[in-house]
C-alpha cells in the first residue's frame, strides 16, 4: 500500500513476463491513483505473452473512465492482435461498455475478423443504445458492413429487431433472426412502421418481400387502404412465390382492395390492369359492386386480355353486371362500334340474365339502344331469348322507329 503508482508502472515494460504481469495486477488494484497510467498499462495488449496482456484486461475494467478510454485508444491500434484484445477487453467490461458503443460500432469496418466479432458480441450485450448505433450502420456503403451489423443486431433478440424494423434501408441479409422478426414488429408500429415496410417491398430478397407484403396486408382501416397499392403492385413482382402470397394477401384486404383495384385498371400498363381485373374476381360481390363502372370502362381497352378479364367479373355479378353492361350500350356512338359488338359478345355468355337485360333496353330511349337490343336478342337464340318474344312483339307493333 506504500507503493507510489508510477514506480509500478515502470515495471509494465520488465523483461520477465511474471513482473509484468503483476505490475498491471497492483496497478489494477490501487484504482484511482494509477488511472493515469492507464495508456501505459493497455501497451500490455501487445504483450508477447499471455499473462501479461490479460493482467492489463483485468486491471483496465477497474479504472473507470481513463480505463476505457485507454482501451477505446487500442481499438485504433496498427496492430490487429492488440485491436482485437481491445475489443475482447471491452466485451468484459458489460454493461460498464455502454459509453464506448460508438468505437465499438467502428470496429465493424475492421479487416481483422477476430476483432469485428468481439466487437459486435461486446455490443450485443449493450441493449437498445448499441441497438440504434448499429442500426444506423445498416446502409453503410461497405457491403462488408451490413452484415456484420445485421449479426450483430441479431444476437440481440428482440432489441436488434426493433432497431432494424426502425431502419428504412432492407437487411441485407434477410436470413438473420433479427431481420426475420423485423416486419412482424413494423406491422406493430402503425403508419411509421408501414412507411417502412413498403420500402422494404423493394428489397432484392423474396422472402422479405413476401414478409412485408404480409404484414401490410394485415393493416386495417385507412392505413391498409393507404398502402394497398405497394401490396397491389407485387402482382407482377418478378418471383412467383412473391406473387403468390400478394394474391393471398390482397385477399386478406378484401373490400379495402378494391378501390385500389379499380383504379389499377385504368393503369398504362396492361399487365397491371389484367392482374387487377383478375384480383377482383376473387372478392366477394358486395365488394366489387361499387366499381362496376370502372370494369365496363375496360371494354375499350386495347389489350384483349384485359377486356376479357373485366368481362369474366361483371359475368360473376349476374343481374348487376348484365345491367351496367347493358346500360353503357346507351352512352356509345357509332364510333365505338367495337365496344357495343364486345357488350353484346359478353351478355350473350350470360344466357338468360344477358337476356333479361337486353329486354330491359328494348324500352330506352334511344332508337340505336333499341335496335342493337332487338338484334343482340335475336343473335341469343331462342332456348335463351324465347322469354322475351313478348317484349320483341310489342316493339314490332308499336314501335315508331
């Protein structure tokens, strides 16, 4: 207890290992008075030998402050055995570490794997401040960066998901628990979270994609309407599997998806249009009502398969899809010959409720609505339109056109 800090510390540079070694120890033990020598006792870091450099460890983690920042200094070392002592040092240090959270995220960028991998389990055990730092590393131009963060956020369980899920940038490597837990804990976070997710729609991995599809499908109210397009738009993602499970969720959105639906079928591309006219034939009826217009509006599309597509829904609507079919015969000129021969082609696929609503249009107001009507049901046969001889009759007797 007589010894004067500075006469001990002379001794971390003797040739025998064991002196060494138990200069560090005393320094270790006198705690405040030796801090100054604090740098001197981390040059043992470097040491040859074993004992001496753990000594300097031990010694160091009870110094306080001027020990870690002595150990924060060897984190820059030249040397990557001493860089990766400093690193394993810290890891020892606990929650004690907590400040050096910065210096310890820098060492991710380390060429030495040793030390990148203290470094990262030193910070796995600093909770959410470690989590967020990492996170903010997640879209670090260094390809070599982004997983090593990754893996360390996913050693953190559920704080390194949270931390990822906070970042807009997709995980590089999607395969990490805590990518996994990511878009569940984004679904949790309402519109913030969402924003989120629909960037992370754009990611390179399948898997995420199809994971953040589902959790956005899982919405409800303004906010899964808000964001039904992005999940609308994987219909044409270029992975089946992803398609697939936009299907299923678009599905899962049921009336909430078909405005968007409907709008998407007047998108410039046709590809869009067709899957969106084939979603809506997969929601209930009283969902798909509300945009019957829209549907007949595709009769003049330029992409037969769109067209038909529309067509095969308002089939699947019956009466309410013969008469809106039906109706928009009324509002064409002659210059949208083809859409009327499109109408007319459809209705007469409807057998008996095409026929009905064509009869219906017998009474229009329009002599070109009448006569396109009289001759449609005339094309149906009589095993269809024979109902509707009556209607035909009356128009001949007393018709004025």
């Amino acid at each position: 207890k007589d010894l004067e800090p500075h006469w001990v510390a002379h001794r971390l540079v003797h040739l025998d290992a064991q002196v060494r070694t138990r200069a560090a120890e005393l320094l270790g033990r006198m705690g405040p008075s030796a801090e100054p020598h604090a740098p001197a006792i981390a040059g043992l870091l470097a040491d040859h030998e074993e004992g001496p450099w753990l000594a300097a460890a031990s010694a160091l983690s009870l110094l306080g402050s001027a020990g870690r920042a002595a150990l924060a200094a060897r984190l820059r070392d030249s040397d990557a055995i001493v860089r990766r002592r400093a690193a394993q040092a810290i890891g020892w240090l606990g929650g004690a570490a907590l400040p050096l959270v910065t210096d310890l995220a820098a060492c991710l960028d380390d060429e030495d794997e040793a030390t990148w991998e203290f470094a990262a389990d030193a910070l796995s055990r600093l909770g959410p401040a470690a989590a967020n730092c990492l996170a903010r590393r997640l879209g670090d131009i260094d390809w070599r960066v982004r997983p090593r963060v990754e893996d360390a956020l996913g050693r953190m369980g559920k704080t390194g998901a949270a931390a990822i899920a906070r970042h807009r940038t997709p995980p590089a490597d999607p395969g990490t628990e805590a990518a996994m837990n990511a878009p569940p804990l984004l679904g949790q976070m309402g519109a913030p979270g969402a924003e989120v997710l629909a960037t992370w729609l754009k990611s390179q991995d399948a898997d995420l994609r199809i994971r953040a599809a589902d959790e956005l499908s899982g919405l409800s109210g303004p906010l899964a309407a808000q964001y039904a397009d992005a999940v609308v738009r994987q219909l044409l993602d270029r992975d089946d599997a992803v398609v697939k499970r936009a299907e299923v969720a678009v599905q899962q959105l049921g009336p909430l998806a078909g405005p968007t639906l409907a709008k998407g079928l007047g998108d410039p591309c046709p590809e869009l249009r067709a899957e969106c006219a084939r979603m809506l034939a997969t929601l209930s009826i009283a969902a798909v009502l509300p945009h019957t217009a829209a549907l007949v509006e595709r009769f003049s599309d330029s992409d037969p398969v769109v067209w038909r597509a529309a067509a095969k829904v308002l089939t699947l609507l019956g009466d309410d899809g013969a008469g809106a079919m039906a109706g928009k015969l009324e509002e064409l000129d002659d210059s949208e010959a083809y859409v009327r021969m499109r109408i007319e082609e459809v209705l007469s696929w409807m057998g008996p409720t095409g026929a009905r609503a064509l009869a219906e249009r017998l009474t229009s107001p329009s002599p070109k609505v009448r006569m396109h009507a009289a001759r449609a049901l005339g094309r149906l046969g009589p095993s269809t339109a024979a109902n509707h001889v009556g209607a035909l009759g009356w128009r001949l007797l007393n018709g004025r056109d």
